[in-house]
C-alpha cells in the first residue's frame, strides 16, 4: 500500500498585527491606497523570447544575480510570556520568503507565512532590515502584502504566466530551512493543479515544479530561465516534509490581481456565489445507492451521476447556501445538483473553486444544474465577499 501524501505548507502558520506608530510611518509619502494601487497597476509586463526553449540559456547566473536582490527572507514573531517571571518577549517562530514587487516596499508572500504573527520583519539581501505592515491578506489563494518604509528597491521583474509550457525551465528562490539567497533550478512539471492547502485555502491553476522547494521558500520567487516572476512559491507534497520534487506555485497572473486588490481595497476582489459544499460529498453520485436515495428524497427518477449536490445549511462545518449571497437568492435549493458553470463540469469542489478562482464581483457566471426532475439554466451575478466574516 502506497504512503499517503501530504500537502506541507513550507513555513509554519502565523499572522501579523502592528502599531498604528509603524502604519504611519510606511504611508508618509502616500495618501491612500488608491495611489498605491496605481503605482502597482503600472509596473510593465516583461518581455519574453519568442521561443524560450529553443532559444534560452543552460547557465542561470545572470536570472540567478537578476532575481536575488528582490527576494527576501519575511521573519514573524511571536510574543511568548516566561513561565517564570510572567514577562513578555518577541521572539522569532518561524521564517519564509517574499519578494520585492515595487521599488517603494511592496513585497508579496504567502499568507501562511504571516498569519498568526504579532510581528513581521523583512530582512533584505543586503541585512537591512524592516518592521513590515500588513496591507492585507487573501486567506482563500494564501496571499499576503507587506509594506516597508523602505525605498530605491530592486523589484522583480514579472512575467506572464499563461505563457509557461509544461517543461520549460524555471528557477526557485528563496530562504529554505533558513539558507538565504538559495537557488534550485527544474522544469515546469505541470500546469493548473489544484490542491488543499493546510490553512483551509485551495492553491488554483498551480504551476507544478520539480525544482527544489523547502520549509522556508514559501513566499519566495519561482521565475523563468530569464529571472521574471512566473509564481510564488507556496506547497510541497512529500511524505516526508522535505523535498522530492514536486512543489507548487500561485502563478504570477493570479498574484498580481489579488495584489492589486489587496493593496487598493485592503481585500481580495474575487467573485463570491455563496455556496459551500461538503468535500466529503465528491463523487457521491457514481454510487448508484446514493442516487437511489436521492430519487426518493427528492421525487425524482432520472438522478445525475456527477455534479456537486447543494447539502442543508450546516454552521458547524460551514457548507451549504448562504442567506443573502446570489446562489441563495437566485433560487438553488438544498438538494439540486451544479452540473456545470460557465460550460465547465462541476466533478468535485475543487472543480468549483477553480470555475471561481478568475471571476471577480460582479462577474456573471451561467450555471447548469439539476432541480427535482428538472434540468435549469440561470445566470448568476457573483457578490463580494463579505468582510469581517
């Protein structure tokens, strides 16, 4: 019997929260995050070789010194109280990796990176080092924004990563196992893997790599042979915890748009239907049982045998509809089955978090589904997620 694989989170699970003293400093030379934004949304896209792999290098030494000085090592802290005397202390938990997006201190990591932290410090290749802010997080696509009052950085250069082929060459960098500045080179093994990370997220549309990903790369750069950013690093799956080749990263293009969001809004922008189903329940309609018993429930005879079935309002475990979110307010009931969205077949939940991942709100989505009998088709305004929730 094969070992079971794991998903490892590269670093360990903390969060940040800061002084209002250090937020204001960071914003000095900025009046909202709309400026911020648009500084952001202007960086230029990189170009590429019209044909990267007839065309690039087998020595990566200059992506290598290109890519280095935009990757850092992102420390959190934790305040730990002696059992002895009762006082408190910041001390380090854990470290990961992010890397420079703009030349006045935007910096992207992993959310598992900083979640939980009461503190998060950014120390630069040159040993400078930051008290960082916290501009927001993306807990779904394990996405964080960090700000330093730092300026005249050296910001990475960010590709395109629709463009990647499966077998292209890509380069990891970051800080495993607490090795600053450590580069591994592979291949793209794969592309738009789907897969549960341990914080509750869901990495979508994954680049697979089999360059060499560790505790401590999360966060860090996953560029292309010519040093632009194609992903940030976020997963392993290893029996072991270390690494055997098969990594994942958040590809580039989804990175961005969520960064954007994050640093104009404070939040993710991504489309929410306000359905939760139960991931127990995938594949639950192959068995011809369960359809049976779904018929009598039901009233009906002619049961789908794929689809995601819409399960009763459960608080506890956080599936079903939510009251006041379009899917609910579109007429789903518990019981009907998702077939499709947008033309893509709904086999598991992952299938849904992935017709979702792109789909900001107010987008419109044509959802397929199955209801008593009947076969519907409605269209379907996406919401925004609901803050503080």
């Amino acid at each position: 019997m094969k070992k079971s694989a794991y998903v490892w989170i590269a670093v360990a699970v903390f969060a940040g929260v800061f002084g209002a003293q250090i937020a204001s400093k960071i914003f000095s030379h900025y009046e909202n995050r709309n400026q911020l934004a648009n500084d952001f949304s202007r960086l230029p896209e990189a170009q590429f070789a019209s044909d990267p792999i007839q065309s690039g290098p087998r020595d990566f030494t200059q992506a290598a010194a290109k890519v280095l000085p935009s990757v850092v090592s992102v420390d959190n802290f934790r305040a730990e109280t002696n059992f002895w005397s009762d006082q408190t202390s910041i001390q380090r938990a854990d470290t990961g990796s992010g890397v420079i997006l703009t030349s006045n201190g935007i910096i992207v990591t992993n959310n598992h990176v900083v979640a939980g932290a009461d503190q998060v410090r950014v120390r630069l290749q040159n040993k400078h080092v930051y008290v960082a802010k916290v501009l927001g997080v993306d807990t779904q696509a394990d996405l964080a924004v960090l700000k330093i009052d730092a300026n005249h950085l050296r910001p990475i250069s960010i590709g395109n990563s629709d463009r990647l082929k499966v077998g292209q060459w890509v380069m990891a960098v970051g800080n495993p196992l607490d090795f600053n500045a450590t580069v591994s080179v592979g291949v793209v093994s794969n592309l738009g893997r789907t897969l549960p990370t341990e914080n509750g997220g869901v990495l979508v549309h994954a680049i697979q790599t089999d360059a060499a990903i560790n505790p401590g790369n999360s966060g860090g750069a996953l560029t292309d042979e010519y040093g632009n950013l194609v992903g940030i690093n976020s997963a392993i799956i290893s029996p072991t915890g270390s690494s055997i080749g098969i990594g994942f990263a958040i590809p580039a293009n989804r990175v961005r748009q969520v960064v954007h969001d994050i640093i104009k809004y404070g939040h993710s922008m991504q489309g929410v239907l306000g359905l939760e189903p139960k991931p127990r329940w995938d594949g639950l309609l192959s068995d011809p049982q369960a359809r049976s018993e779904l018929a009598q429930v039901t009233g009906a005879n002619n049961v789908p045998d794929h689809g995601i079935v819409i399960p009763y309002p459960d608080p506890n475990a956080g599936t079903g509809l939510i009251a006041g979110l379009p899917a609910a307010t579109a007429g789903l009931q518990p019981l009907d089955i998702i077939l499709d969205i947008d033309g893509k077949p709904m086999t598991d939940h992952y299938a849904l978090l992935a017709a979702l991942a792109d789909k900001r709100a107010g987008d419109i989505v044509s959802i397929r589904y199955w209801t008593k009998g009947e076969t519907k088709t409605i269209k379907v305004r996406l919401a925004q997620e609901p803050q503080g929730t």
